[in-house]
C-alpha cells in the first residue's frame, strides 16, 4: 500500500513537472524586459521618421526656392531682350531656349567650391532686369588710374549693376593710395605673384609683356571664379570713356548672351580717326573678325574655355589666333568708346603718335538700350553686308583721293594680295598691320571706313575663302 502511494506521488509529481514544463515553456518569459526595449526602439524610429520629414520639407522649400530664382533669371532675361532686342519672335525663342537648358553644377565646375561661390542665379540681374557687369579695371604703377576711375564711378548708372574691380599688379605703394582712397565705391584686389619671370634672353626687353599675361590670367579667374561673375568688362587704367560708355555695353549685352558667333563686344575702333570715320555716325555698329580690345566685354563661359590655356605673354596677338578665335566675331563701333591717353606704358608709345592719339572719342549720348539691333545678329548681319559690299561700284584711290566719284553711295576698293593691301592702307591713313592673317576691324576680309564722307569698302574679290595666316 506504501508503495503504491509512494507511486502514485512520484507519478503526480512527474506529471506535474510535466504539466509545468508545457505551461511556462508556452509562457513568453520577459515579455515586460522585451516590451519596455520594443517601445525604446519605436520612440527611436518616431523621432528618426520625424527628423527626416522635416529634412525633407527643408529639400522641397529649397527646391521651391531655386524654381522660383531659375524663373526669376529667366523673367529678367525676357526682360531684357524685350527691352534691347525690340520684342521680336527670335528673343523669345531665345528666353524659352535658355529655360530648357541644363544649369551647370557648381561643383562640377574646374578648380571652383560650392562655398567659394559668392554670386547665384539670383543675383546675375537687378530686381529691374537689368544685368549685373563687373567692370575689371587693370592697374599697375600709373597714378592716373584716378582720372580712369573718376569717369566710371560717375558715368555708371549704377553701382549695384557695375561693380567695379580694381586689380592691380606691381606693388606700387602710390598708386595703391590712390586706387584705397576710392573706399567702398570700388573693390580692391592685388595680384599676389610679384616673383621676376624668366623669359628667353631674345625677349627680356619684352619682360613687361610676360608680366602683363600673368596678371589677366590672375584677375580674370578672380572675377570669374572667386567673386563669381558671369559677365565682365575690361579696362586698363589709361582709357578715358565715352558718356555712353556704359549705355553701349548694354544695349548690346543681349547680342553677346543671344549669338554664339560673337565673343566680344569692344568700345574700340582701330581706325577711328576723324578723317575714317561717320563723325554724324553715333549710332553706327559693326561686326568685325579682328579683336580690337581696349574696353571689351566678355562672358564667363568664353573665360572658362580661354583660361585654362592663357598665354605667359602677348596675351592679345594670342587671343587673335584662329584656334581661339574660332571664326568668332566681336562688335565694334563707329565711334570709339575708349580712347587711351597712356602714352608711356609697356609699349613705350608704339603707335601712339602716329595712330592712337588720333582718335576721336564718342561724345554724344546713344541710347542703345532702346534700339533694335537684331541687324547685327549673324543672320540679319552677313547677307547686308556681303550685298552692299559687292554690289558697290569698284574704284581706285586717284578716283577717291581726288573726289571724282559722280554717283553717290559706297564705293569698293580691291586688293588680291597682302602687299596691295598695305600699300592701299597706308594711302588712306588706315592701320596696315595684320594679326593671324586678319586686317584690324575687318569683317569678311572687308576693312570699312568713311573717307570724305564716302562710305568706302577695301575688300578682297568676292570669292574670298578666308584669311591667310602668313599675312603677318
């Protein structure tokens, strides 16, 4: 019987254990530890979700910001084509060409950083359309920067819309007074690099010319690159300026950023003198193959391509090889813009008493920002020109010189060969010299000028296939 009980017991026991086993092994033990870590982790996962709504609310109020700034841009280049280009079909297909384009990515662009970018979109235009133009004034040792100076800061309509940059090379403590003394009105800048420049000992009479390359290649980057303008315009500290100087630099902005056939817009005609110009010409625009210089306006993206190649010297004769120019033309004026008073300079006056002195600086306002001038577009331009040109009536310099032409209108003088050029040239007070082949302010290898009232064409026979390179 005993034993029978003390089986029994032993057989509950086991079953119990049994019983027990099952019944806690189906039990989630530490379900309160799981559930107090589970709740840390779904606060955890609140706030991250939390966090990056609001990163993501921060991305699409940017994103709204900078579609509001692209049609900003956009606006204010419709504007100004509207305004400059007479609001024709051709300008707004240009503003709506510009709006499909792909915008480039700062931090795509060479030797350039997202936080090294002080100009955006945003400010390339005044809130009244008109276009922001850094003018880069090239300084050295001349103290008469300041009578270059005190023109542009008082014929500029505005300081918001021209910035001036003042860049000077040299180290020349009396100029940089003077350049200081100008405060706020303008900036600043130094060219850092004063180190001597080995040159080949063919050239060390011509040092002042390497030294002069090396100060555009600097100053052009800082214009470009560091403060982040997109258009400039250049100027050297002997140039005294026209009243409209600034009023033509705008009115033919929209030309530079609509024709991917010019590069340039130059104040500067190379035979302005009196006696070879339209006196009554004011107005009077052109198109040209040679770079004239002297007060040029350029685009960041022509210095994008230009700079990473820059010259160590003769920056100018350079930038006229056809592997730069790349059959580009500027815009060139009737009236010069510019004329230069630096008669002691690098060049020691190469030219100055036979030809620069002479020229006649525009003094009458033209209001450029209100006229049509589409018919320089390449399109317009090239057909008119080539019809007036050859359709002229053909005659020789006895003819000109002693005024014995009946009829009235243009009339052509031709030359097959460089020598016949040049001796045509000189007869008639034009400069004779060529640079890559291309006669200065010649369009087409045409050379237009006015003597004694006559419009007068020195041109090349109408089968003309381009500049000879040798003619140097």
């Amino acid at each position: 019987m005993r034993k029978k009980s003390i089986s029994f017991i032993f057989a509950s026991l086991c079953l119990w254990g049994v019983i027990t086993y099952f019944l806690f092994l189906d039990r989630p033990i530490g379900r309160e530890y799981n559930k107090d870590n589970i709740e840390g982790q779904i606060d955890d996962i609140e706030k991250k979700v939390k966090q990056q709504f609001a990163e993501n609310k921060k991305f699409i109020q940017a994103l709204k910001h900078n579609l509001k700034d692209q049609k900003k841009s956009k606006d204010a280049i419709s504007a100004i084509l509207v305004q400059n280009l007479d609001n024709n079909e051709p300008a707004k297909e240009l503003v709506d060409k510009m709006d499909r384009q792909p915008r480039p990515i700062p931090d795509q662009e060479k030797n350039r950083k997202v936080d090294e970018i002080k100009h955006t979109v945003s400010d390339k235009f005044l809130p009244n359309g008109n276009p922001v133009i850094a003018v880069l004034v090239f300084s050295c040792n001349r103290i008469t920067v300041q009578r270059c100076l005190d023109q542009l800061i008082s014929l500029r309509p505005s300081a918001e819309q021209f910035p001036i940059i003042v860049s000077q090379d040299c180290d020349h403590e009396p100029t940089s007074t003077i350049i200081q003394s100008y405060g706020e009105q303008i900036t600043h800048i130094r060219q850092p690099d004063q180190r001597d420049i080995d040159v080949p000992p063919k050239e060390k009479k011509f040092k002042g010319y390497f030294k002069i390359a090396r100060h555009y290649g600097w100053a052009l980057n800082q214009v470009f690159l560091e403060f982040g303008y997109e258009t400039a315009i250049v100027v050297e500290d002997d140039l005294d300026v026209a009243p409209d100087f600034f009023e033509y630099f705008s009115g033919t902005y929209p030309l530079l950023m609509r024709d991917s056939t010019l590069w340039c817009i130059s104040a500067w005609n190379d035979n302005g003198k009196s006696e070879l110009i339209d006196e009554n010409g004011h107005d009077l625009l052109y198109r040209t193959d040679f770079f004239p210089g002297l007060g040029w306006m350029l685009t960041k993206d022509t210095w994008m391509e230009l700079g990473p190649k820059w010259p160590k010297s003769y920056w100018d004769d350079w930038i006229r090889k056809p592997e730069q120019r790349k059959d580009r033309a500027c815009i060139r004026p009737e009236l010069s813009r510019t004329m230069t008073f630096g008669k002691i300079g690098v060049s020691n006056g190469l030219f100055f008493e036979k030809h620069l002195r002479f020229i006649k600086l525009n003094d009458v306002f033209v209001p450029f920002t209100k006229m049509n001038l589409t018919y320089l577009l390449k399109d317009n331009y090239d057909m008119a020109f080539v019809n007036e040109v050859y359709r002229s009536r053909v005659v020789n310099y006895t003819e000109l010189k002693k005024d014995a032409i009946q009829n009235p209108g243009p009339v052509r003088i031709t030359y097959h060969t460089r020598q016949a050029y040049k001796n045509t040239a000189k007869m008639l007070g034009l400069m004779d010299d060529f640079r890559s082949g291309v006669p200065r302010t010649s369009y087409r290898g045409v050379v237009t000028f006015f003597y004694k009232g006559r419009r007068v064409h020195l041109a090349p026979n109408a089968n003309w296939a381009g500049y000879d390179i040798t003619w140097s």
